[in-house]
C-alpha cells in the first residue's frame, strides 16, 4: 500500500508568517517518498493570508486553499 500525507494548515491573519510555514511545507515535503496535499483554510482572514497563500500555491498542484 502506498503512502499518502494529508496536510491541513488553519489560518487567520498570518500574512506575515504563512509564506514561510509553506514553503517550509513544500520543500519538506517534497524530499519524501510518498504523495501528499496540503490544504491551507483560511477562516476569514482580514488581511492578506488569502493573496500570499494564493501567489505561493499558483504552480504548486500539491496546494489547495479553502
């Protein structure tokens, strides 16, 4: 049976901080042997979580953003 990694990451008014939680997710992530997602939730952020997640995650297939 393969391996699959689920990732789920909830935010609210990280803009500052979720760039680097991310890409620290990404580059991990992507050195193991097994498939993974991530999926970042946004919970009404007012500040601009949305549009950093967003510009990050544009090329990444392994993102999703709820």
């Amino acid at each position: 049976m393969s391996k699959h990694l689920s990732v789920i990451i909830p935010t609210y008014n990280e803009a500052g901080k979720i760039k680097g939680t991310i890409e620290a997710i990404y580059n991990y992530l992507s050195r193991q042997n097994y498939s993974w997602e991530a999926i970042v939730v946004s919970d009404g952020s007012s500040d601009k979580t949305v549009e950093v997640v967003s510009e990050f995650i544009s090329n990444k297939s392994e993102f999703s953003l709820i």
